[in-house]
DNA sequence: CTTATCTCTACTGTTTTGGTAGAGATTATA
DNA sequence: TATAATCTCTACCAAAACAGTAGAGATAAG
C-alpha cells in the first residue's frame, strides 16, 4: 500500500526539473544535491521516463536532463504509472485473467473503486499544480 | 503501491464470516476451503482482528470465529488498517517528523490528497454494503 | 585533449512477503 | 473420562522486492 522511493523520488526528480523549466539542461549532480537523494540512484529513473518521453536528454559536457512537455501537460499519474506500474491497490483489477474469481468478486469491485479515488486525484494534479503552491507556499512563508 | 495478501485475504476471510453472519460460530477450515487460501495463512491474520474487536472466536470442538459486531458497522477502512497498517501512501503523511522536509514539502501534501480520496472510499464501504451486492449480483445471474 | 556529464551493466545487502511445520490448549460430545 | 475437532502459539524458511553501490565507457564543450 506504500509508494517506493522509485515513485517518490522520482516525482520529486520531475518537479526539481519543473522548477528549472526554461533554463536547458540540468545537471543530475545538481538535482541529487538539492533533493538530497543518490545521483546513481536517481539514474535509474531516468530511462523509464525517458523511453516515455517524459524526459529529454543532452550529453556531454553541458548536458542535462529537460522535461520532454510543459509542466502543465504532465501529471503525476503519468510519472506514478511509468515508474510503479498500474496505479491499482490489486493487478487483478486491469488484468481480470489473473484470477478466475474475477467474474463473480465483490472485493475486486470495490478495489477498483478505491483505486479510482486516488487516480483521479492525481491525474489532475500536474507538475505545474505542484510548481504554483510551492510558490503559494513560499509568499506564505515571506508575508509572516 | 498494491494491497498485500494480508489485506486482500482479511477481506475476503471477513466477508466470509459476513455471509455467515448470524449462523453461530464459522470453522477457519470452511472459510479456507470457500476461499481457496491456506488455513495457516489465515490464521495469522486472525490475531491483530482479534484484539482489535472484529472478530470473536470460540475454542475447542464445535468453536470457530464470529464478527465482533453487525456487518453494517465494519468498514473495509477498518479492516486494512489493521492488517495493513496506516493506509497512506507514503508514511510522513501521517508522520511528519519522518523527514525534516515534511513542513515545507509539497509531494507530501499531494500524497496526503491522493490518499483521502481512497479512503474516504473505503470507510463508506462496509460489510453489509459488499454482502448487499453479492446478492444483487446473484440475482442479476439468475434472471438472465 | 581534458573535463564534465550522461549511459550502461552488474552486483549486493536488507527487508518484506507469503507460506509451512509442529506442538500445545480448550471444549463438546460420546 | 476419553477423544476428536478446533483454536492458539512459536518458530522457521524461501523467494521476491527494494534500495543502493561500483566502475567502466560514450559523448560533447571549451
């Protein structure tokens, strides 16, 4: 029922990049600093969503990572689902063949329910919902 | 992001003991053949339902478990969390001295969002309201 | 040509998950 | 009171998932 640090840190990954969108290429050093997370570690995310084009990619010297579209066109369902699969509480909800139950089950209705719930909510939240309450946030934090 | 076995088997030994509501004392042997799940799997979700209340139990021949009260007032809500844990996405939500970020972390307020939405869903979801539907759906079989 | 960066393969230790074994305690009933 | 059926408990185990690391190679700017 937990998210695992490749889906967490991967939409923090995502949103250090929405921040900086506009600037060219950020470097992963960089992003790994200011996340405090392993640049190795945060490496591993990076294909995923680059074969997705959620990322785009400079090499060599000077290069970087982007965002492969507009903040406003990337929600976190989509970095959620290339990182930890289908955003189901259980597989046997987009895969009915898994279980020969499937026909006749109550819970496997409901756990579709459920997991709708939490969907929705994130398929409307993009990164630049994330971007303009952090700035929300921060005027906030100045204006005490 | 899945449902372990531990919740998705809890529901389904709790919704067995719903059907059977009312019949006295439900042998965990029955339950197991019914649901097609090892007898020693089930039992170890029995203790945390135990002392939480949603189930009673008689020992010795002839004994057998029984709902702690009406299915009407047991939630799926309440049943995951017992087997499961808190039903938060990731745990600083619930904990926010989990991470120094916590205060000023936007993701966190986004997966404490996502995660209401299911469940609120699952708390509106109770016993009666899944044994209500399999008869419903029983007859929509018989009626074809 | 050197330096900074991305790219790739492989490995590893820890934790969680899913499940089993077997002995002991309790009670209805014959 | 014997016995069979059931719940109770401790311990153990294998496989998978998770989180992270190491190190060498490819690419491009200056």
């Amino acid at each position: 029922m937990k998210l695992s640090t490749r889906g967490r840190y991967g939409v923090r990954l995502m949103f250090d990049l929405a921040l900086h969108y506009g600037n060219g290429p950020i470097y992963l050093k960089d992003i790994a600093e200011r996340q405090g997370i392993s640049a190795k570690y945060l490496w591993q995310l990076i294909n995923p969503l680059k074969s997705t084009g959620l990322i785009n990619s400079t090499r060599g010297a000077h290069g970087g990572y982007v965002l492969g579209k507009e903040p406003e066109r990337i929600s976190l369902k989509e970095i959620l689902q290339v990182l930890e699969g289908s955003l189901c509480l259980v597989d046997c909800v987009d895969s009915p063949s898994l279980c020969e139950r499937s026909p006749s089950c109550i819970s496997r209705e409901i756990w579709g329910e459920a997991s709708k719930g939490m969907q929705q909510m994130l398929e409307n939240t993009t990164l630049a919902t994330m971007v303009l309450r952090q700035q929300e946030k921060l005027q906030n934090e100045a204006g005490k």
